[in-house]
C-alpha cells in the first residue's frame, strides 16, 4: 500500500521553515502613538489566539497516527492541513495523495476522487501520478449501483478505469484496473438483459432485441452473452424473421456448443423445421467476432 511504500521510501530531510519578516514591529511601533493600537484594528483577540503554522513533519507525523488508528475522517483532515500549511514543500505534496488515501480508506469516495484530482492538477508528472489516478477510478467503481438503477456511475467508472490503463498501461494499477473494467463491463450488459427482458416479457420484441443487440455488440466477453444470442432467437421468431434468429442460433452453437441456452435456442429454430444456418448479411455476422464458416 502507499502507506507501506512511504514508510519504505522515507521523505529524505524535512523542508526547512521559510522565516517571515516581523512586519508587525513596525506597525507595533506606530500603535504606540496616541490612543491607536492594535486591539482597536483587530479587535479585542489575543496574540496567542492567532495560532502559528507548525512544522510539516510534525503535522504529517500526527496524521500518519491517525491513520493508523483507522480514524480516517481526522488523519484526512490532518494530512489537508499539512497541504494548506506548507503547499510547496515534499510533505505538502505527499499529504495531499494521503488525504486522498485516507478519504478512499474512510469510504469518502466524492471526497477521494476531488483529492485525488486536486494532486493530478498540481502533480501531473510525479511518480504517484499514477496512484492518484487508480485511487479516483477506484472510488467512482466502488460507487457502482446495482443493475436495477441508472447505470451514468458505471459508465463514468469505467471511463475513469481506461484512462489509468490509457495513461499507465504497465503498472500495477493497469493491472488491477482491467479486473475493475471486466466487473464494469459486466455491469452493463446485465443492466441491458434486465431491461430487454422486461421487453420481451411484454411483448415489445423490437424494444428486446435492440437491447440483446447491445450485449453482443459491445459486451462479447461478459458472461451474458449467452442468454443474449438466445433471447434474440425467442424474439426474432416471435417476429417471423427467421433468418435473423437462425443466425443468433448458430453463432451461439459455434462459440458455446455447450451452452444451455444454445439448447433452448436449437429447440425453438427447429420448430418449424429450420436448421441454425449463418445469414452472411446478418448484423449478427457482421458484429460477432467467430461465427461458423
């Protein structure tokens, strides 16, 4: 983890203070003149109130203690005040892609993807570049919902997920990222058969097969691809396009011969007594990617 890879790495020497000028002598000076003072300029608080910037280790320190102790929400809040205290230093840039982390940690995943793109704007060439970017496409993938809701989070995870694999093909995070894109991908093809089912339930065969058409022409790989060829097959002969499901029928029978679905689907075509036989000018030929020569 980042946590672990800090701690391997170490940050090197801290960062000295930049020393501030004491511009308030001067003005301390003048307030010494007639009934003026600085009580009356700002008020009646105290100098002590007025909390000076503490050192950034120190400060960094105090938010890796937090983090170990899984209070997520303060080590965020800690490391954000090292990144507002001392924005240019190792530790400021270090503290902003920790908040970031501890926010992902503490299921803060609007507040991880802000900060973890706050550090690509002002970071774009650092080596945890790439970190950041897989930590704001992890948290919009842990934002997925589930098949019976709109699907725009999935589809922005998903974009999110390709522009690490885009950005950084050969890290691990394009690694994990293709496994996050698969569980995706998934997602929306079974966001498709749902509604295509709800089609072909009611009768609405051109509504089911346009959502089917979706499954196999963009989600091959996914694991409803099956049952998509299959309900195409019910809808097209249902319609009395018989060509169209003949060839649903054997693309299914050639790349999953062992498919329950190709069962059902064989059944249904050889009703009539047709046989699954390949229409070349089918949009089914055309978009599937082996079908029977």
């Amino acid at each position: 983890m980042l946590l672990t890879k800090l701690r391997r790495t170490g940050f090197g020497t801290a960062l000295r203070l930049l020393v501030i000028l004491p511009l308030g002598v001067s003005l301390a000076g003048c307030a010494s003149m007639g009934d003026f003072s600085l009580s009356n300029l700002w008020g009646d608080k105290k100098d002590d109130e007025l909390l000076p910037d503490q050192p950034a280790d120190l400060l960094y320190n105090e938010a890796l203690t937090l983090l170990n102790k899984k209070d997520f929400a303060a080590a965020a809040k800690k490391f954000e005040e090292v990144d507002r205290q001392h924005p240019y230093s190792e530790f400021g840039r270090k503290s902003l892609l920790m908040s970031a982390y501890a926010y992902y940690e503490g299921q803060r995943h609007p507040e991880t993807v802000a900060a973890a793109r706050r550090y690509l704007a002002l970071h774009p060439g650092s080596a945890d570049a790439a970190y950041a970017q897989y930590l704001a496409a992890s948290a919009l993938f842990d934002e997925i919902p589930n098949i019976e809701h709109d699907q725009r989070r999935t589809e922005t995870a998903l974009e999110a997920l390709n522009e690490v694999i885009r950005k950084y093909p050969d890290t691990e995070y394009a690694t994990s990222a293709r496994k996050k894109i698969d569980v995706a991908r998934d997602q929306l093809a079974a966001k498709e058969m749902v509604t295509g089912r709800y089609y072909l339930k009611n009768r609405n065969f051109t509504g089911s097969i346009n959502r089917f058409k979706v499954v196999v022409t963009k989600y091959q790989n996914t694991r409803h691809v099956e049952e998509a060829l299959a309900r195409l097959v019910e809808a097209y002969m249902a319609l009395g396009i018989v060509n169209e499901a003949q060839t649903a029928a054997v693309v299914l029978g050639h790349n999953f011969p062992d498919s329950p679905w190709y069962k059902d689907a064989y059944a249904l075509v050889t009703t009539g007594g047709n046989v699954p036989r390949e229409d070349k000018g089918s949009w089914i030929s055309r978009a599937w990617k082996s079908v029977a020569g």
